[in-house]
C-alpha cells in the first residue's frame, strides 16, 4: 500500500476567487482606506517604467508601492481585507472542493502569484497547511518594494512545488492541481490528477487535447476527461456527485 500523502494544489486568483485578482482588490482597499499616498502611485509609475524597458510584466512583476510600508502593519491589513471583502467572494463550489479533499487526508496547498501576505489569511481560512506566493525584500520589517527570489507563476509554479516536495515527499502522480490560467498547464502537468478550473479558452482547448477533467466551479457542469480519476474507491462519483444539482 502506498503510504505516500497526496496533495491538492490549487491556483487561488480565478480558481478560488473570481473576477479581479487577490492584489488588485488589495490595492484599491489600500486606496480607499489612506493607505496609499499620491507618492505611492508616483513611485508605482516609475517602477512600471523601469521594468516595462527590462521586457517584463508591469502587472506582476511592479510592486514598488509597496517600497517603505511595514510588513507587520500589512499583514494586518491583508488580514482585515480579507474579512471584509474576500471571505464572502470565494467560490462556493470551490471551497467545498477544499473540503472534500481534506476529508480524504489530502494535503491542500495554495500555489499563487498573489503576495505571500494575502495568502497567509486564506490559507488559515481554509486550513491549508500550505501556501506559496510571491515574497517581497523587507529590510528590518520595512519592504523594499521588490520581489524575493523568483515569483511563483507559470513554470515557476513547477520550481516553487517541487522544490517544497524534495522535503513534503507527496506522491505527485495521485495528487491533484487545479488552475485557470493557460500558464497553470505546467503545475497541472505534474500531478495526476490535473483539474482545468475556470478555465480560460486556450487552457481548455489544452485540457480537452490531454482529455483532462474540467471544470466550473460558478457553475453546475462537469467534464471528466479520460484521465480524471481518484484514489479511492468510487471517490470520482463523489466529486461528480458533489457538483450535481
């Protein structure tokens, strides 16, 4: 009998939440709330200059308002924005796929380009004992406005997982992962049990090429694909079952 523990991973913006992104959300928060200044959104502009001139994403990659904020008083802040506007705008669907997995012993794992701080309160939200996202340089507690390391998105997803797994020793070919994005193909590549959630029109053109399952988790549809399959007994009718009706 294999013995090894089984995960679930999950995207979060798109797959857990829909509509704009966790960072997103978080910055208009920010804004309402006096927490971002006119220097802020000048240096923000300064910082899309400089990284649009080196080739990459303005949107991922130009986190300069955040250069001089606390971390310890952010956190707080993710902790409060996510109380009073994500807890009640996660997928319903989604989070009782959640559920269903930590009822089978499955390790769940949020695997996300989001802040790693805007994780840190859904992860406790949905005792994911997991969480992987994107780290900013603090010097003293005080963020330098640039990313630590490489961000998790894309085929680094694959790098932050495995990474993680060389000490986790999951058992990656009965374990699941669940994505919206074209760029989630890699992470879902390397489970077994790979879920198109959400998905957008070239990942599930590639979902259906791989005959993976997909599905919408706003709403009551589901395709099994050929390879969508669970580890334990009759498991694949309960997920169906779970989204029926």
């Amino acid at each position: 009998m294999n013995k090894q523990p089984i995960a679930a991973i999950f995207d979060v913006d798109g797959t857990l939440i829909a509509g704009a992104s966790l960072e997103v959300r978080f910055v208009k928060y920010l804004w309402r709330y006096g927490e971002l200044r006119v220097s802020d959104i000048a240096r923000q502009a300064a910082g899309a200059f400089r990284i649009a001139c080196a080739g990459q994403s303005i949107r991922r990659a130009n986190k300069a308002y955040l250069c001089g904020k606390n971390l310890a008083h952010y956190r707080r802040l993710a902790a409060d924005f996510f109380d009073q506007r994500i807890k009640n705008n996660l997928l319903p669907r989604a989070i009782e796929r959640v559920q269903w997995h930590q009822q089978q012993g499955h390790s769940v794992a949020l695997v996300s380009g989001s802040l790693d701080f805007l994780l840190e309160p859904l992860a406790q939200y949905l005792n994911a004992p997991i969480f992987i996202g994107t780290k900013i340089e603090s010097d003293e507690n005080i963020l330098q406005g640039k990313i630590a390391g490489t961000q998790p998105y894309s085929k680094a997803k694959v790098t932050a997982f495995t990474a993680l797994n060389q000490f986790r020793n999951f058992d990656l070919t009965r374990s699941f992962a669940y994505g919206n994005h074209f760029s989630d193909r890699h992470l879902l590549t390397i489970v077994g049990n790979p879920v198109a959630t959400n998905p957008d029109r070239r990942l599930g053109n590639f979902a259906r090429q791989k005959d993976w399952m997909i599905e919408e988790f706003a709403k009551k549809n589901i395709y099994l694909g050929a390879q969508a399959s669970l580890p334990a007994g009759g498991a694949r009718s309960k997920v169906a079952t779970l989204h029926e009706g």
